[in-house]
C-alpha cells in the first residue's frame, strides 16, 4: 500500500510546504498502520494560528459632524479586523485616527500590542517617522526659517554628488553587518537622501516658544528610501513567515516571529534605521543652525511610526507618540505634536495609563482622503485657498506648486484634537510652539520631468494632427 498525503492529512498533518517532505519520509522508512500515526504525531508541525476572538482595545476617538462620524466607522471597522490577527494582545485608537488601506489594516493614530511578534505592516513603509525640535537662543524666525531653506532638501529621490550630507562611517558599516541592511539600494539611498525630507505631510516649520519666547524649529519626515527598502525586506520575510505559521491572517498583518533569527536581525535593523533617522533630524538642523549663525538652547526629538519594545511585548504605533520612557532611550521627558501649518507645534509630557496604553496622538489626522478633500474644496482657484488658509505666516513650497491637500483645512479641526486628547487623559500641554512659517514640498509631480515628457509628446500630436 502507497501512502498518500491524504493519509497523513487524516492522521492530522497540517496541508502545506512540509506535507511533501514528510510523505517523502514516511515512504522512505515504509511506516503504515499505528507506526504511521506515531511518527506523525511526533513530526506533524504545530498547528497553524487562525483568526482570534479580538481582544478589547481603547477608543479614544469620538465623532459629531457627518464626516467625522463616516472617519470613526471606518477605523472602528478595520481595528476590529485588525485586532483578529493572533498575536495581538491589545490595542488603542487616537482621536487623530483615520483608515490607512484596506480593512484590516493599522490606522493611522492606531497602536497594536504583539506578543513575541514584529509586524511590518504595521509600522508602514515610513519606518520611523518622526519630529525634532532645536530651540534657539536668540535667532528670529525669518533667519531660521531662510536658514533651514538652504540646509534642507524636498521631494523625490536624494542630493546630488557634492551636496550631500556624511553619513558615519560607523553607522554605515553597522547598516552592511545586518542582512536586512545590507543590500545595495539601501546602503545607495542611505548616502544619497541624508539631509532629505521627502514629501507628503513632511515639513520644516518655524516657531515661537508661547513659554519662552525663543524662535523654534521643527522638522517632520521620516527614513526615507532606506526605511522603505527595509519595510519592503520585511514584508517579503513577514510573508513567509504567514504561510508557515497561520491561516487566514491578511497578508498586510503578517509578522516575524520576535525570538527567530530573522525577528532578531530585523529588531536590530529598526534600531539603525532609528539611528539613520535621527542623523538625517540632526543633520539639517545643525546646518541651519550654522547658516542662521545660531545659538542652540535645547534640541529633541520623537518617533511616531515605530515598533516599541516592552519584555516579550511589541508596541507598534502607527501614527501615534509614545509617552512611556521605558519605550525612549533618549528622551527628555517632553514629547512634540503637530497639527498643521496654522496651528502651535505642542509640546507635552504623560504617564502611561490604561486609556493611552503609552501613547498619544501624533497630530492631527484627516477626515478624508486628499484626493477628497481637494473634491470638497470645488473649483475655488488654488491661490485663493492658499492665500485665505495661510494669512499671516509664511508659508512655502519647495517645489514651487502649492498642495491644497497639505493646507489647513484638510485635516481635522485641531481644536477637536486638544480637546480629546485632555479628555481623555493622554497628555497634558508643557508649552506651544506657535507658527510663523513653514516649508514643505508642494505638488512636486506636476512638474516632474516624466509629466513635462508626456504634455509635450501630446501636445507635438495635437500639433500635428491640426496640420
């Protein structure tokens, strides 16, 4: 009698990449009968995760207009999927919450507590997203905001040769010892896009102690291509991991076991692309400190998009500040939040408690998506809404195009923001750092070389065809 791999099935191994190995095996020793059922009961693999029951998390979230309402469904929607995945032990939600892909997947403004388990996915493609903040002595904000103008890059891709910032020899080596690190595009992007910021919500922004009446700066960005190219790494290794251990798990919440190899190498990873970002923070702020002939008082700095580490707990924030010093190495005890270009920059120091679980919001989340709100704003010519949102500060793009997805009125009301995040005891204020002005990249795609290439290949048809 020929063993099949539906013998071994009914004895109770698992379908999957061992079946065929194990029905090798079992034919090799000529096993049948109760000998069969031992050797499979001795070598079937553990049993695959299925979808949990979902733990409690906190909602720190409430709604009163129609699209705040639709916003809260949403994220309720895909934190309950969400909080399915196996591994999770706990969650919370923040009232800058917003959806960030398909159900199921973290929100923005959301944190996810995995036991012994690393998620990619839900710390996103922007690892280590984060905002640093240099207060000055005695500079004023024209010179500082000018100054960080000439030190600071936005936009697609890196600096040229000439222009670009050192990376440390140190660091670069401890990116090529670490096989997630060690990878061509990586250790490229590392030295081309030091002293970047990138696109999308990343700004420069300048400042006014409300406490201190020093001039501020504040950048936002996170770690660039190298923090893509390792979330990507960490994906494909996630994936393997998902079809090895668990069934039904969407691929976006697929994890690396914590006290394997690869959950090793990848932690270890997090922390240099901690490091590099950090640099990249520091660089641009010490070379507008230089070009703005300044004096510094103080400068610090914090992650939003990160994974924590807590014993065998991993905290992974989308979004979302930590508050808790077990989770920051080099805190100072006050953490930075933004809100949007027209609003302060608040400085605020918590305890972690079962409402926050460590964390609070880490700005001010959107009600819509931008290619919505940009809809909701009609036909209104872009520089009547740019000049009616900014009135008072100066405010520039970098690449010359305004975003109107970038301006005030496309995230939520930042009074919501404060109110609930006092309600609900996430965080008191320590100061506020009110706006001046701010640089970010604009809508740098409208002239991109490759759209400028197609207008005029469509317009040489036209052209040609009207002759």
């Amino acid at each position: 009698m020929t063993i099949t791999g539906k013998d071994l099935i009914d004895f109770g191994f698992e379908q999957g990449p061992d079946l065929g190995k194990a029905l090798e095996e079992v034919r090799a020793l000529d096993l049948s009968g109760d000998a069969l059922a031992q050797w499979v009961a001795q070598n079937k693999p553990a049993p695959k995760l299925r979808l949990q029951d979902a733990p409690a998390y906190q909602i720190n979230l409430e709604a009163e207009t129609e699209a705040e309402e639709d916003n809260f469904a949403k994220v309720t929607e895909t934190m309950d999927v969400l909080m399915r995945t196996p591994t999770l032990r706990g969650g919370a939600v923040m009232p800058d919450a917003c959806p960030a892909g398909p159900k199921g997947t973290i929100p923005v403004g959301g944190v996810a507590i995995a036991e012994n388990a690393i998620h990619p996915g839900m710390h996103s493609a922007d690892i280590c997203c984060s905002v640093m903040v240099t207060e000055f002595e005695d500079s004023d904000p024209k010179t500082v905001l000018d100054a960080v103008h000439k030190a600071t890059h936005f936009g697609p891709g890196g600096r040229m040769n000439g222009q670009r910032y050192t990376m440390s020899p140190d660091l670069y080596d401890a990116f090529r010892e670490n096989p997630f690190l060690n990878d061509k595009k990586i250790l490229q992007a590392a030295q081309e896009q030091l002293g970047t910021q990138g696109d999308g919500n990343h700004f420069a922004y300048v400042g006014v102690s409300k406490a201190n009446g020093t001039t501020c700066l504040v950048t936002h960005h996170g770690s660039r291509g190298p923090g893509a190219g390792l979330y990507k790494l960490g994906m494909r290794c996630a994936e393997t991991w998902r079809k090895k251990l668990a069934h039904g798990v969407l691929k976006q919440n697929a994890w690396i076991p914590a006290d394997t190899n690869d959950g090793e190498a990848y932690w270890a990873a997090l922390q240099l692309i901690r490091k590099w970002t950090k640099a990249n923070h520091n660089g641009i702020h010490q070379a507008a400190t230089i070009f703005a002939g300044g004096k510094v008082r103080e400068r610090f700095w914090n992650e939003h998009n990160f994974v924590f580490r807590k014993g065998d707990l991993f905290y992974h924030a989308k979004g979302a500040t930590p508050i808790d010093d077990e989770m920051l190495p080099d805190t100072n005890g006050v953490q930075i939040v933004p809100l949007n270009m027209a609003e302060p920059v608040l400085l605020i120091r918590s305890e972690p408690n079962a409402r926050n679980l460590g964390f609070a919001p880490h700005g001010a989340g959107r009600n819509m998506s931008r290619g919505a709100h940009k809809r909701a704003m009609g036909d209104e010519a872009e520089a009547d809404i740019f000049a009616r949102e900014t009135v008072g500060l100066d405010v520039r793009f970098y690449s010359g195009n305004v975003d109107i997805s970038e301006l005030p009125s496309a995230y939520k009301p930042a009074a919501k923001v404060r109110e609930q995040m006092e309600r609900f005891e996430l965080a008191e204020l320590v100061d506020e750092i009110l706006p001046y002005g701010s640089i970010m990249a604009g809508d740098w795609e409208r002239d991109a070389p490759w759209r400028l290439k197609a207008a005029a290949k469509h317009a040489a048809k036209a052209q040609e065809a009207a002759a």
